[in-house]
C-alpha cells in the first residue's frame, strides 16, 4: 500500500487507508492477547485435581489425568500458534510505523491489494512467499 514508486493516491487518503490498516491489526492484537491470558489462566493455574473437581484425598484416575495433561499441551500448543500470529502482526505494524508497510521485505516490490485485504500482516508478495515456502519445505 506504500509504495513509493506509485503517486497514484493522495498523501490523504492514504494515510487514513493505512491507519484503518493499522487500527485493524492491533484490535485483532489485543484480541489475539486476551485470548492468550485466557488461555493461560485456564490450562497454567490449575492443578490436576483442581481440573478434575476431585476434592479428596484419593488419586486421581490415570485416564483422567492423561486427558487433563492432553488438554494442557493442545493449550501450550494453541498458545504458541497465537504468539507467533501476534509476532507477524507486530511486524506489520511496525512496517507501517516505518513507511514500508505494502512493500515485499524479499524483493522490494509492492505486494497486491488483494493479498492485503485479507492479509493484512503479509510481508511478502505472492512469488516471494512461494520461494520461502519452497525453501522451508527442504
């Protein structure tokens, strides 16, 4: 969306089209965060026995701590997956801090609206993250 090579947009309209960009993104971030102190409230501080609503003294079943240590670990997992979504957005933002936001970080070249539009956070153009992608794949 910043592209200096294209003048083609007022200075304007730009700038509000960048910041409903960036007001986008860090209202998905506050929601991703809240997601995560859920989460973490959830699965981190209770005990097994507090999970399972057990209040005597007796052990708890081994299925039934199996499937609460289960559902811990999807927790921890879930929780990492929403970190490193909060790390893409973070960099979108701070791309449209610097005046770079709409531009690939691979080849330097504008990446498309579209993939914008539903991507907000994208830092490559469509031909580059095809190449990362082939290159992970490795």
């Amino acid at each position: 969306m910043v592209n200096k090579k294209r003048g083609s947009k007022s200075k304007t309209s730009l700038s509000k089209e960048i910041q409903a960009v960036r007001d986008k993104l860090l209202t998905e971030k506050a929601m991703i965060l809240e997601e995560l102190m859920n989460l973490k409230g959830e699965s981190l501080h209770k005990s097994l026995k507090d999970s399972s609503g057990d209040l005597s003294g007796y052990s708890i079943h081994m299925a039934d701590m199996a499937t609460d240590l289960y559902d811990r670990e999807f927790s921890l997992e879930l929780a990492e997956g929403e970190r490193a979504r909060l790390y893409e957005l973070d960099d979108a933002i701070k791309r449209i801090d610097h005046g770079e936001y709409g531009v690939c970080t691979l080849c330097g070249e504008a990446i498309a609206k579209a993939r914008l539009k539903v991507m907000p956070q994208a830092e490559y153009c469509i031909k580059c993250r095809e190449k990362t992608e082939k290159t992970r794949g490795k």
